[in-house]
C-alpha cells in the first residue's frame, strides 16, 4: 500500500495556496529567473473576459526528459533546495516546487513547450488538460506523452496557459504590471533579469519608475550587517554630506551582542514633502510625490528578487507610520520614503512561506527585521538630537536678544529722549511689557492646551495603528467565509443565507481602517508648513476620510464648489483643523436623539467673494440649542455629555491665526447650524 491523492488536492496546492492570479504568474517567472534567463516576457492575450490565455517565455537553460519528469512535475520537492548557485551565479529562490501550480491552474489548458540548453536543436512538447483529472480516481491515474520534436529556435520555455477562469481588468493588470516590475529590483542596473509584461500599464509603469528622483531625497541612509552580525551606517543630506555615521556600539541596544540573520544591505532615501523643501531643487514636488505613490515604502529583495508583501503598497511592516505616528518631527512615513533591503542569504537562514506571501518567521527573520528598526531608530534619535540643539541654540539666542534690545532701548532713551519726558517713556515702555507679558501667559496657555491635544492625538494614532492589525485579519476571515460558503453552497445559497453577515465584515472592516487611517493622516508633518493651500482639495480630502462614517449614518454630503479654485495663505492642517471639527460637529448633530432619521444632509460650499474665500457647513439638524452662541466658542463649553469641547474652539483659534472670521447662526438654511468662515484669498 501506498499513499494515494485525489485530484482535489491540485486545487488546494493550486488556486487556494495561492489566492491572487498575478501571485501565480509571479512564481512561474521565478522558475525563469532560477532557469538563468536573461529575458522573460509575460503576455495576456484576451485576457478582459473569461476564456482568455497568458503566455510566458523565457531564453532559460530549458529542461531536457529528465528535468521534466524528476523536477517540473514533481510537487512538493525541488531540485533547488540543493542551493547550487547557477552557471550565472544566482542562488535559486524557489524551494517546494508548489509555485507553478497556482498558475496552470488558473486554465483548463496547458501547454509546455522547451528547449534545453543541453539539447541544441531539440524541443519537448506536452499538454495538460485539467478537466481530465475530474474523471480521475486519484492524481497518478492520469499519465502524459512527452513530444520531441526538432527546432530552429532558441533555448528557452513557453508554458501557454488557455481558457483562463478569471478575467483580467484594468487594476489586476496594473498590479501584476508592478508585481513584475519589482520583481527584480528596477533601480539596480546590474541585474540582468528584467521580466516584461505586454500590456500599455506596463509601459506607463515603467516610465514612471524609471523618472527616480533619488538626488532629490532630503536624506540618504546607508547601513548593512555583515557575516558576523556587526551593522554599520550613514546618514547623508541631498548634497552628499555627511551628517551622521555609526557603529554597531551606537545602533544595537545590545552592543556586545551579533544580529543573528544573514548578511544584508539597508538603503533609504527621505524625502520631505512640501513645496518649500523643493525650491533648490530640480524636481517639482508634484512630480516627487506621484513617483513615490508607486515606488514608495521599504521593498525587501531575497537572493535578487522581491519577496511579497513586503513594501506593498498599504504594507507597513517596519512599523514606519506607527513610530512616526509617536514622533513625527524626525520620522519618515511609508508616503515619503523608498528603500530597499538585499539579503543574499548563502546559507539559507530565511525560508518563504507556502503561500510565498512573506518568510516564516523565525530567529533570522526577526534579527532582519530588527536590524532595519534599530538603524531606523538610531538615525530618528541623531536628528532628533541634532534638532533638539539647535532648538536650544534658538531659545538662547532669543534670550540674549531679549536683554540687547531691553539694554538698547535704555541707551536710546538716555541718548535721544529729553530728561523731562525720560520717566513718561519709560512708563509707556513698562506698559508696553505689560501687555506683552499677558499675550505671551495666554499663548503658553494655549501652547499647554494644544499639547494635551497633540498628545491625545498620536495617541490615537498609535492605538489607530495597532488597530490595523485586527481589522485585515476581519477582512481576510470574511475572504475566506465568501470563498469557501461559495463553494460549499453555491451561489444561490450563497446569496441567501451568508452574503448579508459577510457584507456587514467588509463594511465593518472598512470602517475600522478608515477610522486607523483618520489621526495618522491628520498629523502628517508637511500638512504644519505654510504656504499656498488648495481650499477644495483640502475639503475634498476630509470628506474622503469621513466616507464609511456619513455612509454608515446614513448622511448625504452635498458639495457646492466655487467655479474658480481659491488658494489661502496658510498650512493645510489648520484647514483640515477648521473642515474637521465642524464637519465633526454637523455629524454629531445628526445623531443626537431627537434629530431626524432619514434625509440627513450636510452641506458644504467655498464662493470667492472679493479678496477672500467664503467656506460654509451646514447641517439639517436641531440646531445650536441649550447654550448662548456666544459661549460655543469657549474651551470646554459643550451640550453633549461626551463632547471636549474644545472643537470650536480649535476652529476660532485655527481660523484667526489664518487671518479670517468665523461666523455661527443657530438655525441656519437648512434648518440646523450653519457656521460661517471667511479667509483671505492668495494668488492661484
């Protein structure tokens, strides 16, 4: 007696293994790179409906009887793990030999044709067709004839896959077109594996890449950890300066202790996001930050090729927007930053995952990931030091301008004012420090007050974070009730007794993100640095961030934009302060027990009146009641028992310091509050 497989297992080796089509694609690719190709080419063909092919071909080594029969239709073990570098060097990536599976079975049809290296002049041919194995007993029930037939062509592999069961629209081909791109990685002209897709994304992908503004970055890390454990980095400014440079002793917390993983490279380019950073520079910072919406985050490279998700877009796996989050001042987000971390990884410290989404994560895996944190860490506490100095510089130098210019008005006054008239100026002077005193107590004041608010608030954003986790493992737990309840009870049954809960997950999930989302963009450091801002994209973006929320209150934003776009002078955060709060406020009002439960609005126009933009937010509620419109403004004062009560003010205060008025009517338009704002317009 023997084991024996049924056919099913094909499927969960295959389209369950590995759930996304492109990651399938992705790993018969690998098989080229290990193949020694120079050249890969991935092609769709009809692929916008069902019934489509793709076709991938490569100038590999190709595969005689032999490496057919005891290597490609083997599954579970491979010739790789053996880690004998190729006849070009390359240590092999693939080690189950469970990858291509994923993709042939995305059709009912195989073809395989190749041509080995060793074999001039000779090519093998075979067929699978996947529907005979649902007649089958078990797996080894269905045998294949190999064809050799003789050629003019080339060494290399085609593998023809028909008849597709999923299609391929705009966005899968955009995301396998990045998945391919990065594949090897595109920034290191040495590497002589450069996979293509046929498709125009492809194209428009690659020219976006390739722009790389990489000189323009604010900061340059450099750092690795050789064969003994020992890291060693550098930080240098956009002119190629050096500004810091440490040893093992400075970055590990442990300092007489090796990290334990395999040899590797960390390179980070910082980029600071705002117009006035880029104002000596030759980039634009529109250009910079569309570039780095496709090319941003930290990618990982295994043995010359990326390993997933590491560095996906939304993967935030070295903790970049948490540790921000805390510390913004000196920290770089997944959004200004591109890197890379290379580990070659000779002595195969680090091992895939079956579904080759990430490593498993073991001792090594954990030193890598720990050794990037710490040079992170190390480089955030040099910055913030050599910030922290010249704060104090400043405070000193104020200080003593202070007590100059206190020194210089008594010389003047002693020099050029009459004795008479001395004692008279003398007292104006006094007053005069008076009121200055009294302005500076309400700003410390105010400065102890928007500190508790900036604490209350990276605070949430660290909880926010963290909160991330939970909410992707709800989105995938209801991927998987969606798929499985499918196949189990088919569609119709599907429909009638799962569908509705599986909804409320993705919705719930949505939400929550959302929620995890809103602090950490609000405290983005660029949004605190004046300059022009775009009143309408401002509106625009809170209004994004508020979706899931006016969605699952049921609450309709109406949106009446002025036909000509108005700029302000000032920073975007005190915008998205004013937009916020009273967005915020509207919501509120709509849910207070008594207010209407259907046909909620909220209203939100900009009209340029003159030299200044007129904002105003307006809601269908109950209105401004049980407090005199006077006092709403005060910190503290609120109706709601769980209010702060420091929305509003906020708003006035935000709303000052950009040199405009902010007006409140009880019951405006629409029947509920209706708040006013007025601010001075800048040339667009």
């Amino acid at each position: 007696m023997h084991f024996k497989f049924s056919p099913n297992i094909l499927n969960r080796l295959g389209q369950e293994l590995i759930p996304n089509p492109d990651q399938g694609i992705i790993e018969l690719v690998k098989n080229s790179y290990d193949a020694d190709a120079t050249q890969c080419t991935v092609e769709l063909i009809n692929t916008d409906t069902t019934g489509g092919s793709i076709l991938i071909s490569d100038n590999g080594i190709g595969m005689d009887l032999a490496a057919i029969s005891e290597g490609w239709f083997v599954l579970g073990r491979s010739k790789k793990a053996a880690r004998e570098p190729t006849s070009l060097g390359r240590l092999p990536v693939g080690d189950k030999g469970l990858g291509r599976l994923a993709a042939l079975k995305q059709g009912s049809k195989v073809q395989l044709k190749t041509r080995p290296k060793n074999k001039p002049a000779v090519e093998y041919s075979l067929t699978i067709n996947w529907q005979d194995f649902e007649q089958a007993s078990v797996v080894e029930d269905i045998s294949f004839d190999v064809q050799k037939d003789m050629t003019n062509l080339p060494q290399g592999t085609e593998i023809l896959i028909e008849n597709l069961s999923i299609k391929f629209g705009r966005r899968e081909v955009k995301r396998l077109a990045r998945e391919l791109l990065f594949l090897a990685d595109p920034f290191d002209s040495d590497i002589a594996f450069r996979p293509r897709l046929i498709a125009p994304e492809f194209t428009d992908l690659e020219k976006q890449v390739n722009e790389s503004y990489f000189d323009d970055a604010e900061y340059h890390l450099k750092s690795s950890v050789n064969r003994d454990g020992l890291v060693e980095a550098s930080v240098l400014d956009w002119k190629d300066n050096l500004l810091f440079h440490g040893k093992h002793r400075d970055i590990y917390q442990k300092q007489k202790e090796p990290y334990k993983t395999a040899p590797a490279e960390f390179e980070l380019w910082i980029f600071l996001l705002n117009p006035q950073s880029f104002s000596t520079k030759t980039a634009s910072f529109g250009q910079v930050r569309k570039w780095l919406s496709e090319v941003g985050n930290v990618h990982l490279y295994h043995r010359g090729l990326r390993v997933k998700p590491y560095g996906d877009q939304g993967d935030d796996w070295l903790n970049l927007n948490y540790a921000r989050a805390r510390n913004p001042e000196v920290r770089p987000s997944t959004s200004t930053v591109i890197g890379r971390i290379i580990v070659n990884d000779p002595d195969v410290l680090l091992n895939q995952k079956t579904d080759r989404l990430g490593f498993i994560e073991n001792e090594a895996f954990l030193e890598l990931k720990r050794f990037a944190i710490d040079v992170l860490n190390w480089m955030a506490k040099e910055r913030l030091t050599q910030t922290e100095k010249r704060r104090q510089i400043v405070k000193q130098e104020s200080s003593r301008d202070v007590i100059d210019a206190k020194i210089n008005i008594e010389n003047v006054i002693e020099e050029a004012v009459p004795k008479p008239y001395r004692t008279k100026v003398r007292k104006v002077i006094q007053k005069y420090e008076e009121v200055k005193e009294r302005e500076t107590k309400a700003l410390r004041e105010d400065l102890q007050l928007y500190r508790s608010l900036a604490t209350a608030g990276t605070t949430a954003a660290v909880f926010a974070h963290e909160s991330g986790k939970p909410v992707t493992l709800i989105n995938n737990i209801a991927k998987r009730i969606e798929k499985k309840g499918q196949e189990l009870l088919g569609n119709v049954r599907y429909k009638e007794s799962l569908s509705p809960p599986v909804a409320m997950l993705y919705n719930v999930s949505r939400s929550l993100l959302s929620f995890s989302n809103f602090p950490l963009h609000l405290l983005k450091r660029e949004k605190r640095r004046t300059g022009r801002v775009d009143v309408s994209s401002a509106i625009d973006d809170i209004i994004e961030l508020f979706e899931p929320f006016l969605e699952k209150s049921k609450i309709e934003i109406i949106k009446n934009n002025s036909d000509t776009q108005p700029f302000i002078r000032g920073s975007t955060a005190l915008l998205e302060a004013i937009i916020t709060n009273l967005l915020t406020n509207a919501i509120n009002a709509l849910l207070v027990e008594g207010s209407r439960t259907k046909g909620r609005q909220i209203l939100i126009s900009t009209e340029i009146i003159e030299s200044y933009v007129q904002i105003k937010i307006l809601d269908n509620g109950l209105g401004i009641r049980d407090i005199n419109l006077n006092d709403i403004w005060l910190p503290g004062q609120t109706t709601k028992p769980e209010g702060t009560g420091l929305g509003l003010t906020i708003v006035k205060d935000s709303v000052t310091d950009l040199g405009g008025k902010v007006q409140a009517i009880a019951q405006g338009e629409l029947g509920g509050a209706e708040f006013i704002i007025k601010l001075p317009l800048v040339g667009g």
